[in-house]
C-alpha cells in the first residue's frame, strides 16, 4: 500500500476509534444520569453528604429523592436526621412523621421521633414514640443506650 492510502486508512480507523470511544462514554453519561433520577440514588448521595457535614446539600438531595418519589420513607426520614443535625427539631418531627405516615412499621423513625421530642422537652410524647417503635420491634430494645 502506497503512503496515502496508509494516511487514509490510518486516519478511517482513527475516527472509527474516537467514535466508538465517544459513543461508549455518552452510553456510561446516560446510564449514570439514569441512577441518578433514581430515588434511592439521591437517598445515597443524601447519606453520604450527611456523613460529610455537609448539611444543606444533603437536604436537597433528599428533596430531590422526594420530588422523584414523595412516598419514600427512607428519604423523608434522611431528611429529618439532617434537620435534627441543624436543630431545626420541629421540621425534623414533621419529616419523621411524613416517614411514618408511609410506612408506619418503619421503627427509626420512630426513634429519631422520639429524640427530637427530647430535644424539645416533650417527655410524653417522646415516650409515646418509643413505645411505637418497641411495638414494632422488641427485639431492638437491648441495642438502646
């Protein structure tokens, strides 16, 4: 083969490369765009940024989970944990009990219920949610402090 041809070919296989390469990378972009728009995604990122102090971005990513997805529990209960972290308690309560009123067997929130009651010196009806909770799951109470 003469010196163009072998440019050409050269050049073909190139672009055929960088192609493939662009079309496999705007794959793997979608499929993560995809998770991303997954509730249970935004309720990890929201852990994750919780985990990291990182207050007001985890709310948003519990928002989001919400806003996908308004009957998921788990989100709502991230949502109040972060609100708890700020001492925004009543906000909190009102997260933990949209969690409750999903899923009424969900035990931790009736637990960080009962924390921010606490907080707020609502001894009553801290102790009402607890005894929710131990309803729920018995087995649980030896793990109290």
């Amino acid at each position: 083969m003469n010196e163009a041809k072998c440019d050409k070919a050269s050049r073909k296989h190139t672009i055929i490369t960088v192609l493939g390469i662009t079309s496999m990378m705007l794959l793997m972009l979608v499929s993560i765009a995809g998770a991303a728009q997954s509730p249970n995604a935004w309720v990890q990122e929201g852990r994750m940024l919780t985990n990291s102090g990182k207050y007001n971005e985890a709310i948003t990513a519990y928002d989001k989970a919400i806003e996908i997805n308004p009957q998921n529990s788990l989100a709502w209960n991230g949502k109040g944990i972060v609100l708890d972290e700020l001492g925004k308690f009543d906000d909190a309560i009102k997260a933990y009990n949209k969690a409750i009123e999903i899923d009424p067997q969900y035990f931790e929130a009736w637990i960080n219920k009962g924390v921010d009651l606490v907080n707020l010196n609502k001894y009553d009806e801290a102790k009402a949610s607890y005894e929710n909770e131990i309803k729920i799951n018995p087995s649980w109470e030896g793990k109290r402090n």
